[in-house]
C-alpha cells in the first residue's frame, strides 16, 4: 500500500510540474502534428505505388505519429530527474522512508501518461483529416497500449541513463544517437514490402516497429494472434529497462 501511495504521490509531482509548463506540453503535441498536416500530404501519393496495400496514406501514417510521439516524449522525460539531483531534492527523497521504486514510478507512468494524450491528440487530427480506424473503438484502444507501453520502456530507459551519465549533454548525445535511426528502421513511414531487405530484418529486433505493428494492427482492424506478439515484447523491454533504471537508483544512493 506504501508503494501505490508513495507512487501515486510522485506522479501526482511529476504530472504537475509539467502543467505549470504549458509550453512544453503545446510543443510536445504540436510535433506530431506537423508530421500528420505536413509529412502526410506530401508523401500521401506513396500509397498509390503498387505494394503498398493501403489505400490512404493517412490512415496508414497515423498509428506510426503516436508511436514516434511516445518514441521522442517519453526517451527525454529522464531528463527531469537531473534537475532533483541538481538542486539536492533526489538525495532529500533517499533519506526519507519513500519507497525507493515510487521515485521512479511516479514520473514514468506520468510520462506514459503523456504519450498516451499525444496519442489523442494525433488520433483526432487524423480524423479531421479523413482518416478512419477500421479497427473501431476496440483498435483505438489496442494503438493506444502500444503507446502506453513503448511510452512505459523508453521512460524507464530514459530515467535510467538520466541517473547514470554525469550531465544532460551525455544524454543528448545518446538519445540523438539512436533514436533517429530507431525510428527510420521501423514502418512507421513505409510499408515493408517496399522497404529495403536489410531494413526489414533489422525492423524485426526493434522495440519502435514491434509498437508501430501493434499500434497499427489495432487501428486497421488487422488484429489476429501474431498481432499480440508486440506485447509480450514490449513488456519484457518494460522489465529489463527497469531493471537498469532500478540499478542505476541504487549505484547513485550507494555514492552519497
């Protein structure tokens, strides 16, 4: 009960802090648009191209925006924690009787919180658009876990490498490193039968297309047993990120 009060409590922080920063949320929303109003129009002739067994390129793009939504929200939200370690508050809170899993908890089930609302976001632009979820009510649903999760792995990810490295700028450089090519090497902008061969097999090991084929299996009602696959991968992600953020909790609290 100490760890969902303890946990409840440090999402309740973290949900707030980025309230009082509307700016940020407007930003965080407003680039997936521009993916769905600029990006969409212009490649929206690719769907034309024998192969690519879409007929709407929008409908085809809008399950990949939320899971690059969540890819982007969620890999920077570690970077919260260096302003606790900054001023002194993370070593307050680890001399307290806190739960030491509720310090990570909290703000990265915020963060997935957050990706899921740019979900919306992109979902309700999309129909706007023209596009329509073949799936239903129930493949809206089945997008939106795959971006609560993939939200959920690259948070606790984040907030691992975030306690570990020595400054932001370290992390910038890793997550600029990687999360790019992440996102090129999935199908969130192409299908795989018009994708180099190379790409298609390195797509297979990545954790952002694993989230895309989820996220994109709901929205076109294309959803059979193959399709929950995904999960089962994401969630062990899930379980090794934390891992890692949990370690790298404990190696800080060790050195003070």
């Amino acid at each position: 009960m100490n760890t969902l009060l303890d946990t409840w409590a440090f999402f309740l922080r973290q949900t707030r802090t980025t309230l009082r920063l509307p700016a940020t949320v407007v930003m965080s929303c407003i680039n997936p648009l521009i993916w769905m109003v600029f990006f969409a129009p212009l490649f929206r002739s690719v769907s034309d191209i024998p192969g690519f067994h879409s007929h709407s390129y929008y409908e085809f793009l809008t399950p990949g925006v939320a899971i690059m939504g969540a890819l982007f929200a969620s890999s920077y939200s570690g970077l919260s924690i260096f302003a606790d370690m900054q001023s002194g508050l993370l070593d307050k809170f680890l001399a307290t009787p806190v739960t030491r899993a509720a310090i990570l908890a909290g703000p990265i089930l915020s963060s997935a919180l957050q990706s899921t609302c740019q979900a919306a976001v992109v979902l309700v632009t999309a129909v706007a658009l023209g596009a329509r979820p073949a799936g239903g009510v129930s493949g809206v649903l089945v997008m939106f876990v795959a971006v609560w999760l993939l939200g959920l792995a690259f948070a606790t990810l984040s907030h691992g490498i975030a306690i570990r490295v020595s400054n932001p700028r370290q992390m910038f450089g890793v997550l600029s490193t990687v999360l790019m090519p992440m996102m090129f090497l999935s199908t969130a902008m192409m299908t795989p039968a018009l994708m180099p061969r190379w790409i298609r097999v390195v797509a297979q090991l990545n954790p952002v297309n694993w989230a895309v084929t989820l996220s994109r299996s709901g929205f076109t009602g294309a959803l059979d047993a193959h399709a929950w696959t995904p999960v089962v991968l994401l969630i062990s992600v899930v379980m090794v990120a934390w891992m890692v953020a949990v370690r790298g909790l404990a190696r800080f609290e060790s050195h003070r």
